[in-house]
C-alpha cells in the first residue's frame, strides 16, 4: 500500500555505514560456494511453479485459509527489507497451514495507481503506467526470489483497467444510492503536490508527505463516499473484530461515537440546537460559541460587531480539524445573545476558532468550570466562570462528575443522575433530545491528479452530473497527456469531450481521479475470482474465501486503509454481492525495520539494507531465517549482518549433518525431543511466535546434531518442522531422503504424547558440559563463573545441580536479563543449551 512508500522526496543517497569484516565475509563466502543456494533455490521454485502447487480452487469438502499481506505500492526501487519481512511472515504461516492440509489461498498484487507513480514519472521523464508496469516486473521477480507461495494465477495490478473498471462500477452504485456526492467544500490543499490532501494526510498543518510544506485551504467542488452512513455499523462492529486492541481502539478513537442531549437554546426568537455530552453542567453555561466557519454565523451578527467577526474570520488559519485542541482559543463577540432554556440566563455568543463546524450543531455551550477549552477562553476574555459542580478549585476547569450546586432543582444529584434527570426534563418540554455523534467525515475521494481512476460521471451544461452508463466501462485513462502544474489530465482533451449520454449534447468527462484508498478498499475480494470478465466476482467464490482469515501489514494502517476497506465490504453487502460484513478476521501488524545505526531504515538515513543484495550475499534461506530468529514479528527489528552469518551457519550446519547422517534408531531422549518439538513448533506458527520456532528448532537440532544415529522419520520430521521458514533446502534434503513428493504438500507431522522428564536432564548436563569446555581452554585463574543463559531456558534448568557441579562460585543470568553482569558481553554469545560464560579473576 502506499503509505509508507511515499518518502520520493528528500531522498539522500548517503552512503551505507556498514562495516565488513573482511576475513569473515570470504570464510562464509567459501561456504557458499559448497552448499550453492543459488541452483538449489532456483530449482525448488521452477519446480512448485511447474506443478502450480500455491494455485488454489474452492474446495467445500476443505477448510480454508484466506492469507494476505497487504499489497504493495510497487516502487521503482524494488522490495525494501519491510516488504520483505512482511511477505516472509506470511508465507511461513501460509507453508505451516498449506502442510496442516488446508486450502490455503495466498494471493499476491500490486497497488499501482497513486500519486508517487506520477511524481516518480515526472522526475525520471517515464510515463506512469510504463514506470509502474516495469517497477512491477521487477518486484515479482524479487518476491519469486524469495520463494514465497504465492498463487501467481492471480496477480493484479490496480492500475490495469480490468481492475479499475470495478472500481468505477463500484463508484456507480454508490452514486445510485446516493453514497456518491458531491459538494464545495474547505479542502486542504498542499501546493507542492498541488492536489487536495486528506485530513488523514495533514500532520500538524503540514503536508504528511512535504513535511515542511503548509497546507493551505482551498474551496473545491469534491466528491465524497457517504461512509459516515455506515458510522454506527462500523463502530459497533469493531468491538468483534480479533484485531490488535490498540488497533482497536484506535478505529474507535477516530469514528468517535459520543452519546449526549441535545437542548434547544433561543437564539433571536429561533431554536438552536446545541450538542452536549455534559448536560448536568447546564447551570454553568456563561457564554455560547459558534464556529467561525459555520453556515449561520452570518444570522447572528449584528452591524455593530460586523467588522470585528470578518476581521476574524480572515485572520483565522484554516487547519485540519483534527489539530484544533492544540490551536490558542481565540474568538470575537457576535453581537447576539442566547437564552438558557432551564435557567433563563441571556449568555453572549461568540464566534470562535476552537469549534468545529461540522461536527453536533457547530456550537458548543460554554461551561468555563468544567471544560478546559472553554476556561481558557474565558480567561482570556474575562467571562464569567461559575462552577456548578462539586470538586474543582480556581487553577482550571474541574471536568470530572461531581455532586451539583448552583443548580436550582437539579441541586444535590450527581452528575449521572443530573444528565438523565435533566435530559428527561428537556425532553418534556420539548426542548431537547438525546443524539449520538460520530467525529466520523464522509471520504473526499477527489484528487485532482493523472494516475488514479478516472470518476465515470460526466457534466452536461443541460443534464448536469450525468452518470457513464455501466456498459461503457471502464474510462480508461488517456495515454497522451502533458505533465506540469495542476491536473494533467486537463491537458487531454479529446479524451474530455463527449457526448452526454442523456441528452448527446457536448459535454465533459469529470476530470478528478480517485483516491488510491479507493482501489485498495476491496481487491482481497477480486482475488478470489482474478480473471472474471464479467462481472466484480463471483458471490461463491468470494464467500467461500472470505474474510480473511490473517491479514498482515503495518500498524499505519489501523485507521484509513482498514476502515475503509470495512465500509466497502459493508457497502458490498448491502447490494447483496457478499454474505460476510467484514474484511478480516484475523489481524497482525508486523514491526519496524531498524538499520545499523540504530534508526528506521529509510531512504534519507541512506541506512537502508537491500533485500536483493543480502539475497546475492546470502541465499533466501538464510534471510528468511534471520529474519524471524533475530526477531519476534510484531516487534521492532534491529538489522544486523554480522547475525546474519549466524543464521548461514546453521543453515550450513545442518546441510552438512543431513550430508553425513547414518539412518537407525532414535535414542529415547531424540524421540522425546523431536515429540516436543512438534507440538511446540506448531504451536509456535499458530500464533506468529516465529522467533520461539527457530530457538525450539535450534534446540532441537543441537540434540540432533550429536546423535550417533537417528530415524528417517525423525531426520523428515526435522526437515518438515524447519520448512516454513527455510523452503528451498528442506525441499532439497528431503529429496536427498529418498522423497519424489515435495515437502511443501507433505503433512505436518503429528506428535505422541511424552513422557519422562529426561529433557531437563538434558539441558543441564548441557550446560554443565559447556561450561566445563569454556574451562578447559582457559589458562588464568578465576574465583568466580557467571553465565547466560536463554530466557526460556530460566524455567528448565536444575540451578542447584548446575551450582553443585563447580567449586568455584557460579552465577546465572538470562541473556536478556537487563540487570545482569556481563563486562565481556558473553551473552550475546549464548544459543540453547550453551550459555554464554564469563570466568571472573
Ligand atoms: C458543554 C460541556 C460542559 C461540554 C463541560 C463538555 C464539558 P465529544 O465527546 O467529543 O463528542 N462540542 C460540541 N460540539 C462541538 C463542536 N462542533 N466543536 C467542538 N466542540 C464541540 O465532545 C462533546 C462536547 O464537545 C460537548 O459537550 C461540547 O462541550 C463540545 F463541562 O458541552 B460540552
Ligand atoms: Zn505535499
Ligand atoms: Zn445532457
């Protein structure tokens, strides 16, 4: 997806700070040569792709897994490490659940329209759709090179007219349901993208991708998507979803829903309605502000006030409303007043610029004791301020509940009770009601913009907007246009003259582009039915797959992207095309990638780690591996080559014991072991607790390792277990086993029950021989021994038989231990079941 794809500003190339050791990149590069993952990747994926073992049919008699990463903006510059990491941890679920023997569904496409595409263009003098068709290429071939499963029968690309025609049908239903409208509104306007920008895409005033460029306010005629129609669904479906809580509540942050009363105050002999969730604070109320924005406001401005309200107004820096809590409350006097309608007080009104004009009724009845806003204001002013609930002091705005005083009738209640009690007294008198709000806007989807989809509605000086009739679908986008300022596509205008479809006078094609959150909104549906020609998708075939079941990108799309791809599956439904309300049922967001130098890796840095390159270097194995064992993968990754190497030492290592193995008879504590394992392990895939695998896994082959002789079955299951992660040379020891099948369809070993508690017998004597070695080689004294071992291991061990088994004093910290004692960092040493030692003078 694009957002955090958009940094093609400011790219610095600085120059990589990596520091080789010399010596050790020719050992690993010896060992390279013997093991030559190079022939043997190439030939595992030529292979599943012969047999087309990822491409996947409905199947009714099999259960199914739905998993998605979350498609890429396809970059000129290829994969970074955070795609791969992403398309890593999925495809190791997707391989463990393909192996449980579920019909697993793994699709992979390309979110290409957008804005980057057009800036990335211009810069480089390519026309869009060639940029982004060779970016694509490029991104397929490094997403094969990895080895990922996907189902390649179903690749698209948003930018191909297949997929966007879709999207214009999809924008035609709305419009027949009224979804689609359009209307002048303030929009933000960054005049470096020269395009009208999002709330969502305003940080702090500035543009989200200008990070120094203010956004200006702009009146626009835009299109919007009536999402707020689905406000309530969308809200009370969040609390259902098995999503990240933070996720959670952050969608519940952003669609805010907030209950209160309505009360109609007397404005000039006319009812306003005001919107309040502290009804109980009515006998606070000193004065009433309006938004300066606010249709009305001219309504209650009287001649004298008039210059001071438009001396303001125009002052007044039109921001994001979001940012508005952070503004300095400032206002001027209307001239009018307002009746209190339980007390009867004549309170002032003022036009402000901490109201929101959109939001309730765009005023807000002013309760100086009891809200922040409205005290500084005050102050600021010198209005009144006169508590009315018990518990504050003269510092500032008392906003808890509280037991009521200056309050006629309603003294004495708590607030709880005061809202319900003077709602119902409202109510009675008609002269209130009690709503709900949402903070949710309907979408701007405008963007006056060339690479996006085209709006299928045309504009006839006698029929007005008039829709494209769906048989002309899809308005593919011009070819010829003139890049520069403002929207090229202003520039093709054969391409905008036309025929009204209702009256065939001359007319003309809109001109505005969709946002690209429009395309991404629903392609995991068009998934599941790829190449259907005729129409959106099958309803079977989207059922039978959907939801999702792991959808798996960045936290930074907790709000846009998963919200309004919620809405359209709401909307989808609705017209009946789906039997589900929701995209995915499963949730995960994976970390961030941090370079060597201890930042986020990105362009600017110039600390960015090219997947390609460590692929060359390295093999896809090994940083597959590394990947998940350096790491958990909702965690934040620190990147690092010298652990690299380790990781291609394991991979070695085990090559070369399968290399060597003598086939025979498991030892008991072997057939104990690899039992556990599997049991573990899968566990571990369930869950995304990949880094656990590779410790278990490791563990395992330690024991493994050191067997005079073990079962065939074992010696697969061992290939089997490790799979997922590392595909391609399992694939190729498991031939070497005598196996004409391949690994990846083979199934999931099944675990006994175990016995014995021979294992932690195991680890100690383990660590106790290690010890003993480390020992062995030292020639200087030392009274004291500290070791460091794994944290999993903390709970296994036998401390007592350890300590018993030296005589000078030992001491034992786990690796992560923050408190530890380790001046010779001997811990970063440390893998299972040989801890790290530090033997003290
Ligand atoms: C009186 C009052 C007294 C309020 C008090 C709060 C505390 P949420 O929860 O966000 O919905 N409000 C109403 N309309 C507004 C607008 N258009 N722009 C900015 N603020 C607005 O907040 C609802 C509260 O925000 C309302 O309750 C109103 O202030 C204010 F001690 O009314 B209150
Ligand atoms: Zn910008
Ligand atoms: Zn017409």
């Amino acid at each position: 997806m694009a957002f955090k794809d958009c940094v093609l500003e400011n790219e610095k190339k600085g120059p990589a700070t990596l520091t080789h050791n010399i010596l050790k990149q020719a050992s690993l590069c010896s060992l390279m040569k013997e093991f030559n993952f190079k022939n043997i990747e190439k030939k595992w994926q030529d292979r599943w792709e012969k047999d087309k073992i990822f491409e996947v049919r409905e199947e009714k008699r099999k259960e199914k897994f739905y998993i998605l990463e979350m498609f890429p903006y396809p970059s000129g510059e290829g994969l970074h490490m955070g795609h791969t990491w992403n398309y890593v941890i999925g495809d190791i679920l997707a391989r463990y659940k393909i192996m449980k023997g579920l019909n697993v569904l793994h699709p992979m496409g390309y979110d290409s329209l957008g804005l980057p595409a057009e800036n990335a263009a211009i810069k480089s003098g390519t026309h869009p759709e060639d940029y982004t068709k060779n970016s694509i290429k490029n991104f397929i071939k490094q997403q094969k090179a990895l080895g990922l499963s996907f189902d390649w029968s179903r690749v698209l690309s948003t930018a191909d007219p297949e997929y966007y025609k879709w999207d214009q049908w999809i924008f035609l239903k709305m419009l027949g349901k009224n979804l689609a409208y359009q209307k002048e509104s303030a929009v933000n306007w960054c005049p470096k993208c020269e395009t009208v920008l999002a709330n969502e895409q305003v940080h702090d005033g500035k543009c989200w991708r200008h990070e120094k460029t203010n956004v200006r306010v702009k009146n626009l005629k835009q299109w919007f998507l009536k999402i707020t129609n689905y406000a309530n669904e969308l809200y009370e479906g969040i609390d259902n979803l098995d999503w990240p809580e933070k996720t959670k509540a952050m969608q519940k942050n952003w669609i805010g829903k907030s209950e209160g009363t309505e009360i109609l105050f007397e404005i000039n002999k006319e009812k306003w309605p005001i919107f309040t969730t502290r009804p109980d604070t009515i006998f606070g109320v000193t004065f009433m502000v309006i938004s300066a924005q606010h249709q009305k406001l001219k309504n209650l401005i009287t001649p004298k006030q008039k210059k001071a309200v438009e001396n303001f107004q125009n002052k007044l820096n039109s921001v994001s409303e979001r940012d508005l809590s952070d503004l300095e409350k400032e206002g001027v006097f209307t001239g009018s007043y307002a009746v209190n309608p339980i007390s009867s007080e004549k309170v002032p009104i003022y036009a402000g610029n901490f109201v929101v004009a959109d939001y309730g009724s765009g005023m807000v009845m002013a309760v100086p004791a009891h809200d922040q806003r409205d005290f500084e204001f005050a102050k600021k002013y010198k209005i009144e301020i006169k508590p009315v609930i018990d518990g504050g002091n003269d510092k500032g705005a008392f906003e808890g509940n509280g037991r009521l005083f200056n309050s006629g009738k309603f003294n004495n209640l708590n607030s709880e009770k005061a809202k319900e009690e003077i709602t119902k007294f409202l109510i009675q008198k008609k002269l209130g009601k009690k709503v709900t709000n949402f903070k949710l806007r309907d979408w701007g989807i405008s963007r006056q913009r060339y690479w996006g989809t085209p709006i299928p509605v045309i504009h006839c000086g006698k029929c007005e907007t008039v829709p494209v009739p769906e048989k002309d679908l899809p308005i593919i986008l011009p070819k010829n246009v003139k890049f520069g300022k403002g929207n090229p596509l202003e520039t093709a205008t054969n391409w905008i003259n036309v025929k009204c479809p209702k009256c065939k006078g001359n007319a003309k094609r809109e001109t505005d582009t969709m946002d690209t959150f429009v395309n991404s909104s629903w392609y995991f549906l068009r998934f599941t039915d790829k190449n259907n020609n005729k129409e959106i998708f099958k309803k079977s075939k989207a059922n039978y797959w959907c939801p999702i079941d792991a959808y798996i990108g960045g936290a930074e799309h907790a709000c846009m992207h998963l919200i309004y791809s919620r809405f359209y599956t709401k909307f989808l439904r609705d017209l009946d095309l789906i039997d589900f309300d929701e995209p995915a049922a499963g949730l995960f967001h994976q970390g961030l990638i941090y370079g060597e130098d201890g930042f986020k890796m990105s362009k600017s840095r110039g600390n960015v780690i090219e997947p390609l390159n460590i692929l060359k270097k390295y093999g896809a194995d090994t940083l597959r591996f590394f990947l998940v064992s350096a790491a958990s993968p909702d965690k934040d990754f620190d990147w690092s080559e010298k652990e690299i190497g380790g990781s291609l030492k394991f991979i070695k290592r085990v090559i070369s014991f399968y290399e060597n193995n003598k086939i025979g008879k498991d030892s008991e504590l072997l057939a104990n072991k690899i039992n556990s394992s599997v049991k573990k392990i899968e566990e571990f895939y369930e869950t995304f607790e990949y880094r656990k695998a590779t410790i278990e896994i490791r563990e395992l082959f330690e024991i493994l390792e050191k067997q005079k002789e073990a079962s065939k079955e074992t010696l697969e299951k061992f290939l089997q277990l490790l799979s997922p992660i590392c595909p391609h040379i399992t694939e190729e020891l498991w031939e070497k086993l005598g196996n004409t099948k391949l690994i990846t369809k083979s199934n999931w070993p099944k675990s006994k029950e175990i016995k014995s508690n021979k294992q932690t017998k195991d680890i100690n004597d383990s660590i106790i021989n290690h010890i003993k070695e480390v020992i062995s080689k030292v020639s200087s004294p030392f009274n004291k021994i500290f070791i460091y071992i794994m944290p999993f291991e903390l709970s296994k061990i036998n401390t007592k038989k350890i300590k018993e088994s030296f005589k000078q004093e030992l001491e034992i910290f786990a690796v992560n231990d923050q408190k530890k004692y380790d001046p010779e960092k001997k811990s970063k040493k440390a893998i299972p079941g040989r801890p790290g030692v530090y033997l003290k003078q």
